[in-house]
C-alpha cells in the first residue's frame, strides 16, 4: 500500500501543475493516468495544434506545454503511474483507499480528480456480439503479437496503428485490411507499402467497408463485412482488430457517490472539493457557476485544491502563504539557492 | 439566425433558434438536446458531435475539411451523410435545417 499526501487522477496539465503546487507547500503526491504518458488530452489530441491562451505564453503547442510543465516538476521527485486507472474507492479510517485496475493500492487523505472529460478508452466495434469476442478474438490494441502467426486476422481502421499492424503481421499472418474509405489518414510512406503487398498478395485490402457482424462457436470464425452500396461480404477471420482511436469516459468515477452534472462533477469554489469530504475535482471535469474549461481555470483550481489539501494532510500544522520570490522554505524544496 | 431540428436516435424532435456565428454543436449542448456530446469543445479532435445531415442539406452545406473526415473514421456508425457539428456554422442559409443523431457518440 502506497501511503501519499495526495493522488492526483490525470496527468494532464491540470494534474500536473497541481503537482507542482502541492510539492511546493511540503505535501507530496502520486499520480495515475490512463494513457501511457503525461500530458492528457494535450499530447492525445492536439500535440500539434497551437494553443494561444495560457498566460505570458503567446503560442505553443500541446506536446510543448506538456514538456514545460514536466519540466517544472524537475526539482520534485514525483512518482507517475501511467496506463493505470483507478478502479475502486473506498473510505478506511478517515483516509481514503483508492485501487488501480493494477492491483496498486493508495491510502490518502486527498484525492485530487483531474480527469479532463474522463479516460481515454479505446473505441470499440459497433455490433454487440463483439463483447463475446473480446480479448479472445478480437482486440483494441496488441499485447503479443505472436499469437497471430499463421492465423488470418482482418485489421480496421484508417490510421497509422492499423496500417502499421497490417505491415507488420503480414510477414507472419494472413491480413485483411478494412477501411470505411478510400483514404487513409496514416503516414503515406506506410500506405505505399501496404500498396505493394497488395500486389504481392500478402495483405487483401477492402475499402468503403465496415464491420456488419462477428461469427463463430466460443472462438471466432468469420466476419461479415459490408460495403458502402449494401453489398455483404464473409471473410474467414481467427482474429479482429480494430484500430478507431480513443474517446473519452468517466469511467469508475461516475460510481463515487459523487455529485454529477452530466459528464461533470460538481465542486465548490473554495477548495473545489466535491461533496465528499478530501475529494476534490478539478480542470475540465469539475463545474460550478461560471466555470470555464480552460487549462488556465485548472492551474487556479488546483492551487486551491493543493492549499485545501494542506488541512487534512497536516491536521496539526497552520498553512503559511508565502510567495516563490522571497520563501526560504519554497527555495530548498526547488533546490535554488536563495538571495 | 437559423432554426435547426435535432432529431435523436429514439425519434424525438428537438427545433431551436440557434444564432449565426455559433456551431451545430454549440446549438444543441446551450439548449441542453440530449445526444450531442461535444467534449472537445469544438476542436475537431474528438468526434463526440457526430450528426447525420438529411437528404437534400448534405450538399447545400460547406465541404468538409480534411481533419473531419480523418476525425468520422473514429465516430459510432459513420455513413456517407456523416458530419461533426462543429464543423457546421449556423448562418441565415441554413434556416431548416435537420440533422439526425447516431445511436450513440461513445
């Protein structure tokens, strides 16, 4: 059991400055994100896309400002947990308890919810009877790719993950490529190469289709897939991937016994703690009057969340304010010398 | 100034007035429709304000940018009349309007 001052759920640039927040008043923090990296819906979405209203910043781009507030944390050592999600939350003796979908256990009087519009989930096949097959047949991203030596897996999807897996296991499988049309939005250099082995016949490329449905007794035998114009096809298929990018889910949180507005939690403005006492919501995911989901709205919410967090992690110390310009204190935990 | 007609999967027909300047998207999530997510916030990046757009106003309205047909691969059921709301900007042409919701975003 990892015992912390405060979990942060989300390493997007809200999570991530209240890190620093929190590390700066003497508190220390874990935190856990789905996605394999830092930077949420920053470094997911838009890495490339320029963003012109973080303050005294004029323009950088997602994958920028990620970099920068990594690098703030720096003189921190600060534990991440990336491709975990919280699973359970439970209350234990005045703390919480908060298990991942790792087996990981936290215990902690603060849990900090900066989980912008929820975790990114793979998105999944349209027919139901696809759940059956999940993790057996058909899956959303690959763990052990050689399970499918020799086996005829059918791939969907238009970008790079899935033209680089058609590449990839048509050296050792039969591959069917299906794509809703004829464009593909993946690197050109890698659909030149699907190209050829089309021709060599190692990969069979079906456009204009979709997934219709999934077929087969216990493990999967076929598919049938459907063109633009109605036409059905069956395709003999052992394995199923599908590459359709990720969205975004609330996920376990929604079970908390929190206060929800649609995909949102509700907060007050003092402490942006939720209605249950030492959980807090901030960034994208919280709302109250007026709330703005900007990324700078969430560096405010999570300096308040942080000094609120003070109170229960240190029952029996008096918060100080003090400036980063001037504090002693502040210098020797950013390892800076002072005047 | 347009009026719009959300239409979602069940059948039910929302008709708003929605003013020029504002998206598809931001009409249907200020007037609290059901059905239209929106999370990105009109980015473009996300593919939660999926509409199918009726016979006859698919064509009347603006082509669709690169980035929208790369971000529909990632929708629930795409079809030929598939568009991100966001990507639609209410004017005074598009008085009538009607789009239909997918069953669901996610």
């Amino acid at each position: 059991m990892i015992k912390t001052d405060a979990l942060i759920i989300g390493a997007g640039p809200t999570g991530l400055f209240t890190a620093h927040q929190l590390k700066i008043i003497g508190l220390d923090c874990e935190i856990v994100d789905n996605l394999d990296k830092a930077g949420g819906q920053c470094i997911e979405l838009y890495p490339d896309k320029p963003i012109y209203d973080i303050p005294a910043i004029p323009e950088c781009t997602g994958e920028e400002l990620t970099k920068n507030l990594l690098d703030q944390l720096k003189p921190f050592n600060i534990n991440f947990h990336l491709g975990e999600r919280v699973d359970e939350l439970k209350k234990n003796d005045g703390n919480w308890e908060v298990k991942t979908n790792k087996g990981k256990t936290f215990l902690t009087p603060n849990v900090i919810i900066a989980g912008g519009v929820g975790s990114f989930e793979p998105r999944k096949f349209s027919p139901k009877e696809c759940e059956q097959f999940e993790d057996k047949s058909i899956f959303y991203s690959i763990k052990n790719k050689k399970i499918f030596e020799g086996k005829t897996v059918s791939i969907f999807g238009g970008g790079d993950s899935a033209l680089d897996w058609a590449v990839e296991l048509s050296k050792n499988s039969k591959v069917n490529l299906i794509h809703r049309r004829d464009e593909f939005r993946g690197a050109q250099a890698t659909l030149d190469k699907v190209h050829e082995l089309q021709k060599s016949g190692k990969i069979e490329l079906f456009t204009k289709y979709q997934l219709k449905t999934v077929k087969g007794n216990g493990s999967l035998e076929s598919i049938d897939i459907e063109h633009e114009n109605k036409e059905i096809k069956n395709l003999k298929s052992d394995y199923v991937l599908g590459f359709f990018g990720l969205i975004m889910q609330l996920g376990p949180i929604a079970n908390w016994g929190l206060n929800l507005n649609k995909k949102t939690v509700e907060v007050d403005t003092e402490k942006f703690e939720t209605n249950q006492k030492g959980i807090y919501a901030i960034g994208d995911i919280c709302n109250y009057p007026g709330k703005l989901k900007l990324i700078l709205s969430g560096f405010h919410e999570g300096a308040l969340a942080a000094r609120a967090c003070f109170k229960l992690a240190r029952p029996n110390e008096k918060y100080r304010f003090e400036f980063t310009t001037s504090s002693k204190t502040i210098k020797e935990r950013l390892g800076v010398k002072s005047d | 100034m347009a009026k719009i007609t959300y239409v979602e999967h069940n059948g039910n027909s929302h008709t708003v007035n929605v003013e020029n300047g504002l998206s598809v998207m931001e009409g249907a999530v200020q007037n609290n429709i059901p059905g239209i997510d929106g999370d990105c916030g009109g980015g473009m990046s996300c593919a939660t304000c999926h509409v199918y757009v009726i016979e006859g106003w698919f064509d009347k309205l603006e082509k669709k940018l690169d980035g929208e047909e790369d971000m529909l691969d990632q929708a629930f059921e795409p079809k030929k009349n598939s568009r991100l709301s966001c990507q639609i900007t209410v004017t005074d042409e598009i008085d009538g309007l009607i789009v239909n919701m997918p069953e669901k975003q996610v």
